[in-house]
C-alpha cells in the first residue's frame, strides 16, 4: 500500500499542520460535497481547528485561498479577532504570504 500523501498535489497544501500545539487539519473538498455558500471558496472553522477549500478552483487560488484561510488561524490563535474579521486586511496578508510561500528559490 502506498504512504499517504501528507499534501494536496497542487501548491503544496497540508493535509493538518501544527498551529500553537493544536493540529490543524485541511479538507480540500470536491465539487457538490461543498456544504458552504456557492460565492465562498475557502472557510476556518476555530472551534473545529479546520480549513475547508473548495476543490474545484484553480491551483494558484487553491494556494491563495490556503494562505488566506490559514491567516484567519493564525490571527484566531494570538487571539486578534478584529484583524480576523477584517477580509481587506487578511486578503492583503494572504497574498503577500503566497507570493513569498511560491517564489522560495534554492539559490
């Protein structure tokens, strides 16, 4: 039997990580198993320590929507909820994490 994949192929997203010394697990979830709104592509869940990401978008915004969701994690667990709320400000954040996350060079 082959290992488990510890990512999603596309962009590198984990299946969970460790965010302050709780596990974070990420479901990427396909086509009409989406139990979100239609116009909402990614969604963190705090009390369930759980991001979802809609499969069925392309691989960058897959990564994009991953950063995205993982600075509401983040900004959930230091606990700054207002920034949390702020979708300007975490898009912001996102992007420039995914930009960096993307551009890693080995030189």
């Amino acid at each position: 039997m082959p290992p488990r994949r510890k990512t999603d192929r596309r962009l590198g997203v984990p299946r969970s990580f460790r965010l302050f010394g709780h596990r974070v697990r990420v479901r990427v979830v396909r086509g009409d198993k989406w139990p979100h709104p239609k116009d909402t592509v990614g969604m963190w869940d705090p009390d369930q320590k759980l991001i979802e990401l809609w499969a069925d978008q392309c691989d960058s915004a897959l990564g994009q929507v991953f950063c995205h969701e993982l600075v509401h994690a983040m900004l959930d667990e230091i606990n700054e909820h207002t920034l949390s709320r702020n979708e300007k400000f975490v898009d912001n954040l996102a992007s420039v994490l995914h930009q960096a996350l993307t551009s890693f060079s080995n030189r």
